[in-house]
C-alpha cells in the first residue's frame, strides 16, 4: 500500500516517488490545502537532507489529489522543473576547484585511474531527477542561485584570472549541468556582478571570457587564454581528438571481449536508416547482444538533437546503445537506461601523444580534465563488462 504523500514528506521515501507520474513523480506535497501559497513542494537528495522551497514563487498551479491523498491525478505539475535542479544547502562543501589549480591537490594529473568517487553507472533517476531545458529559466531558478554564490566566490578566490564560458561550465560540471552554469553566467553579467567581454576566438567564432571586475589587465590574460583555446580548437586538431577516442575504444572494448563488427553504420543485419544522413561509429558484440556505439571526445555535450537521433537510430536498427563520452548529463544517461543501453562516462578528454606537451598547458593553465592515456584503465572497461553481464542474466532469466 502507498503511504498517504500529504502531512509529513520526510517520511516518503524513494520508492514510494515512483507512482507518481511525469514530472510530478519528483514531489511530494505537504498538504492538500487547494491555496497554492500554502502548497510546499519537497525534493530527495542524496546527498543533503530534505530542501525545501516554497510559496507561490515556486510553481505555477497545483496538481490535484485524490480523495484518499493516496494518488497524484494525471495532470502534470506545470512548475518548471528546472527551479527545482541541483538544489543543495547552503552548508555544502565548496567546488573543489576554488584553490589554485596549480597547487591543489585535487588538480587534474595525467594517465590516473579515470573514475570518480560519484558512481556515475549506479545513477538513479528518483534520486537526481534533471530534466534538461535550455531555455532561459526565470530568476528565482534555484539551481542558479545556489550557483552564483560559487561563482562569485571563485572570481574572489582568483581575482587575476580570466575564464571563458565553456570552460566554467566543465569547472562546475560535477554538481550543476553547463545550461545551468550559463544561466547563472547570464544573470551575473545582467547584474553587473563580474566583469565580461565578448571576444572573437577566430573568424565568426566567439568567445566570452569572465573575470573579477576589479582585474585592471584582463586583457592581456584574456589573450593568454584566447590564444591556448585556440591551440585546441583548431579543426585539424579537434578530427583528431575524435579519432583518438575512437581508437582508445578499438583498441580497449577487445580486450574485454566486445568484438567490433561494423563502423559508420547506418544499415545492420537487414534493416537501414534512412531519416536523416547520420550513423553511428561502430557496432560491438558480445554473447550475441549487438551493440550501436557513439563515442564522443568533447569537452562539451553531444548536442541533443543528435543524442536523440542516435538514440532512434538504435531502436530502428535492433541495437542496444552505447554512449562512450568523456560526460553526458543525467538526463541523457537516464534515457540511454530507459532504451535499454549503456553509458560509459571517461571523464576525461583524450588527446593525442603527441599532444602531451598541449594536455599539460590546458590542464595546469585552464583546469580543464585532459589526459594522454596509451590505453583505457581495465577499471574503466571492467564498468562496463560488469553491466553487460548484468543485462545477459537478466535476458536468460526472461527466456527460461
């Protein structure tokens, strides 16, 4: 029996979120009081005690319940479900990257073991539920402005650098998605918080650099900065790092018994794409499960139209997707599980060998998570073979 959701949320627990629908699926109400000034919406985090945020800022309409207070009805929540993302107390530790990135200890440093303490693989959708919107979110968006204290610390903290945009997204990438870290850049700027200069990177390319307003010479580390983002934007250079991810997951997923079949696929085993000009990079098998994988070494997301069509592009050719990037939001992890597939995160990017000299200079100057690995860690591959045999157990225990 699901327990009543009015009265005291502190008792709802994970599963009991899962009978709600949609976006509503995420709250709980403090009470059926029929007045939206006087509804509080409530939020499970792992990682904090309850948040709570409420008043009639907070949502646009209230969801009706049921007689019994047992059932949310099927009319969705229209609060924008991004008010809500991200939300962490006050009390939380700060970004590990406020400190010097040349002297902290939690520097990015090169070839070691690419995991992290947050098990990206063990990801739960009750737990963190983020939708992504890219659209302009409104003022009060919590997820901004829990942010922009951190931000404003960091320029405290540094008040001789000069970031660009991108590059504090990935900074900041750990506890807020990069579309909210814009949003928050945005409403900085509006505000006339920090200082910001739109620059030109290369012809009819820009780049938006950020910095503390009491700089007095951002221009010439604005140049330092321009100049070394260039080094790697080059677009020679970027084939390059798309082709050295892929021949890190040729030469890696072998080794753990996933054999390639097929690259730029866009027709397998009898059935063809045709919707639009896109494949997929290649297609891995092991004990008969077929694989469509993309591998992405970017910095920044993959785009999510194409995320979307890669994803359908699995389902009309019958194969399980894998996602092998160096980050993918929550959201889109969630949708690769839901369609049955895999996302392998490296977190880092991977640049060629010869490029060691460039991975060194980005990682100490920009503290941005580059590496030169020869070879993928067995732990990160290990990942991924330990959920296939998961997949496979759950596929005999259907079929017997």
């Amino acid at each position: 029996m699901i327990p009543p959701i009015h009265g005291n949320t502190n008792s709802v627990n994970r599963r009991d979120f899962s009978v709600y629908t949609a976006y509503s699926k995420w709250f709980g109400l403090d009470s059926t009081d029929s007045n939206p000034e006087n509804v509080t919406f409530r939020r499970y985090d792992r990682h904090a005690p309850w948040g709570i945020l409420q008043g009639p800022d907070c949502k646009r309409s209230v969801p009706k319940i049921s007689e019994n207070g047992r059932k949310i009805n099927e009319s969705l929540i229209s609060l924008r479900v991004h008010q809500l993302l991200e939300f962490r107390p006050s009390f939380q530790r700060p970004p590990h990257f406020l400190r010097s990135f040349s002297n902290s200890r939690h520097k990015y440093s090169m070839s070691e073991n690419i995991q992290d303490d947050m098990e990206w693989d063990d990801y739960n959708p009750e737990v963190q539920p983020d939708p992504e919107d890219d659209r302009p979110g409104p003022g009060d968006d919590p997820a901004v402005q829990n942010l922009e204290p951190k931000l404003l610390a960091l320029f405290d903290e540094r008040p001789d650098a000069v970031f660009y945009e991108s590059q504090l997204a990935v900074l900041f990438e750990r506890d807020f998605f990069h579309w909210v870290t814009v949003r928050a850049l945005r409403e900085l700027r509006e505000g006339g918080k920090i200082g910001t200069s739109l620059e030109e990177l290369m012809p009819n390319t820009p780049i938006r650099f950020y910095f503390n307003r009491r700089n007095r010479y951002w221009k010439r580390k604005a140049e330092e900065v321009r100049r070394l983002v260039l080094l790697f934007s080059d677009q020679a250079f970027t084939r390059s790092l798309g082709v050295q991810g892929e021949l890190l997951v040729d030469a890696g997923l072998p080794r753990v018994g996933f054999q390639p079949m097929d690259d730029t696929v866009q027709s397998w085993e009898g059935l063809t794409w045709s919707e639009t000009n896109h494949d997929l990079d290649r297609v891995f098998r092991r004990d008969g499960i077929n694989y469509g994988a993309e591998i992405k070494n970017r910095l920044g997301y993959i785009p999510k139209d194409e995320f979307e069509i890669k994803l359908r592009m699995c389902a009309a050719l019958n194969l399980v997707p894998l996602f092998i990037a160096r980050m993918m939001p929550r959201t889109y992890i969630e949708e690769v599980r839901q369609a049955g597939g895999f996302s392998l995160i490296m977190k880092y990017q991977f640049y060629p060998l010869s490029h060691r000299a460039l991975a060194v200079s980005v990682r100490n100057e920009l503290g941005l998570p580059v590496d030169c690995p020869t070879r993928l860690e067995d732990s990160t591959l290990q990942r991924f073979l330990t959920w296939h045999e998961g997949k496979l157990r759950r596929i005999q225990r259907t079929t017997s």
